[in-house]
C-alpha cells in the first residue's frame, strides 16, 4: 500500500505593503501618475477627443480575432 507524501501546509502570503512600493516605484519610473477620479465616462470622452470611433469596436474586435 503506497502512502501519500505529506504535503506542507503553510500558506504563503505576499507583503502587500511592499507589492504597493515596488508598483509606486514603476509607476514613477514610467511617468505614470494614477487618477483616483478616473471614470470609465471620462476614458470614453479621452477616447472619442483622441479620434477613436466607439462603433469600430477596434478593442473588442481584436480581441474576438484572437
């Protein structure tokens, strides 16, 4: 009768204080400063005044051709 190996119970967590200094680092490597009042309403309006139609469906068309 064959036994099964114990398998090791700890959990392992990740530090989110540090995932969140390392993204703040990125972020300010690459210029990117976040908007806590973002709305998907004013991406849509970004969006439209960049020249993007909403009905060419380029996002969603990409993805269905994937």
């Amino acid at each position: 009768m064959a036994s099964k190996p114990k398998m090791e119970s700890r959990r392992q967590f990740a530090d989110k204080r540090t995932i969140r200094q390392i993204v703040a680092e990125l972020n300010a490597r690459l210029g990117f400063v976040p908007d806590p009042e973002a709305t998907p309403e004013k991406v849509r309006e970004m969006m439209r005044s960049g020249g993007v139609r909403p009905e060419d469906n380029l996002f969603s068309r990409e993805i269905l051709h994937m």
